[in-house]
C-alpha cells in the first residue's frame, strides 16, 4: 500500500513561509498532515486550490466531477486483521494509515456554486492546558539562557524568553510527545543533539505558523542547526505533525476539530 512521505510534507512546510497558513484557511477540515499532502498534489499537478471533498460530497452539495479528473489522494486509517503462521486471523488486529484516492478539489467539479469558507484557527491557552492536563508553573531555572523547561506533566516559560509564544508551545510539544516521562528537559540556545529538541520545535513551528505569530525564523534556524544538514525521519515528521493537531485541537472551541 503506498504511504505518504511526511518527512519531505515537513521540510516544504519549514522551508517554505506561508505555506501552513494557506493550508489551514483552504483544507481547515483535515488534520495538518493531509491539509499539506493535498496543497503539495495541487502544486504538483497544476491544480489551482481550493476546497476538497469527496465525490458523494460534492453530489451532495450540487456539483459533479469532471469528466476524466483524477482524485487527490489523503491519508486514512486502515484495519489490518492479524494472522498466525498458518494464516488464520488471530481475532486481533492493527492500524495503518494509507493513502486513499477519494478527494476532488472544487475547480475539479462544475454544478451549483459553492463559496468556500475561510477558516481563521483559534487557541486558548488556558483551555489548552486544562484539555491536555498540563500545568504552568513559575519559572525558577538559575541558568540565564534558558528560555523554558518541561518536567511531568508541568512546562515554566522563563520571564525573559525572547519568544514566550514559541517556548510555550516547545515545552508543551514535549510533554504531550511523551518526552517529559524521562525526566527534566531543559531548553538553553545550546540544546543537545537529540531528536526530541527537533520534535517539539517542529511542532512549535507548525503552531506558530498557523496561528500568525513571530519566531519563524529562529525556529527554522533551530530546526535546521539541530539536524546538522540531516532530515527528519518519517516516523518523527508523523509524530509532530499529530502532536501540532492535538495541541491545536485542545485550546479552540468544540466542534471545531480536525478530521484524522
């Protein structure tokens, strides 16, 4: 079954200003990860962007595709049943998510009009916190690099962090990434090299893209110092982008969340 690269959907999205926020405001009914595979197929094919949605949904709304209009292809969850040696299912069974040829872009379909609406993403932080069981605490690090900390289920921002927003979102990614279960990690401008400093800024980045905020580019520089010219595995481009969804998702009003 064919897989979506992330890795690379995560390189053109660091490496490209602007490209998270036109995603989020044209494909806001999907989850990061897919609202980037589409914008990078319409790209690649010439297809100008637009909403998208399946073929009984565009039937539904009065339009009809094309005649000779390929679908765009998505990510999806997929049920596996597993088997034993002899091939007899075992009753249990796994996920995998797969790419999927279900979607139409709007200037792929004719029939009634339809007017997109333009989606502006929200978050809360307090509601943030509270949903993802985290608390902020008062800063008390004695090392005056250190722009924030994460420890458990707690983050603490430094008073003097250059971009409180983005060590915010940094500290967070953290705790929800899982990586806050070994122990006290600390963020100065000299991080270690280790791959969970590469995930939580990717995640961070990805908020602050899609919320408008400043940092964007000493996040890449980050990001980009860390890896020493390496690339993100595609394990870890998947975790941020699910993190990113999850942290979003957690601060904006129900209703409002992102299709997996």
């Amino acid at each position: 079954m064919e897989k979506a690269n992330f890795s690379q959907l995560l390189n053109d999205a660091v490496n490209q200003p602007g490209i998270i926020s036109k995603c989020y405001s044209t494909f806001h009914g999907y989850s990061i990860g897919n609202q980037l595979l589409a914008y990078s197929q319409c790209v690649a094919r010439d297809i100008p962007i637009g909403p998208i949605a399946s073929f009984k949904t565009w039937k539904d709304l009065g339009r009809s595709v094309k005649k000779g209009e390929k679908a765009i292809a998505l990510v999806r969850p997929v049920t596996i049943a597993k088997k034993d040696d002899a091939g007899e299912k075992t009753g249990d069974a796994f996920q995998l998510f797969v790419l999927k040829n279900q979607w139409f872009v709007l200037s792929q379909t004719e029939g009634e009009e339809f007017v997109n609406e333009v989606a502006v993403p929200t978050w809360d932080k307090a509601k943030a916190l509270e949903t993802l069981g985290i608390t902020e605490v008062a800063f008390d690090h004695t090392d005056g690099n250190c722009q924030g900390y994460a420890v458990s289920k707690s983050i603490a921002v430094s008073p003097l962090a250059v971009l409180p927003h983005k060590t915010r979102f940094h500290e967070i990614a953290h705790v929800v990434l899982g990586h806050t279960s070994e122990g006290q990690l600390s963020d100065s401008e000299s991080t270690p090299r280790d791959i969970r400093e590469v995930e939580a800024e990717g995640v961070a980045y990805i908020l602050c893209s899609l919320l408008n905020l400043g940092g964007l580019d000493e996040s890449r520089g980050y990001i980009q110092n860390w890896l020493q010219g390496g690339e993100v595995s595609d394990k870890s481009a998947q975790r941020i982008f699910s993190v990113a969804n999850k942290i979003l998702e957690a601060g904006q009003d129900q209703g409002k969340s992102l299709e997996k």
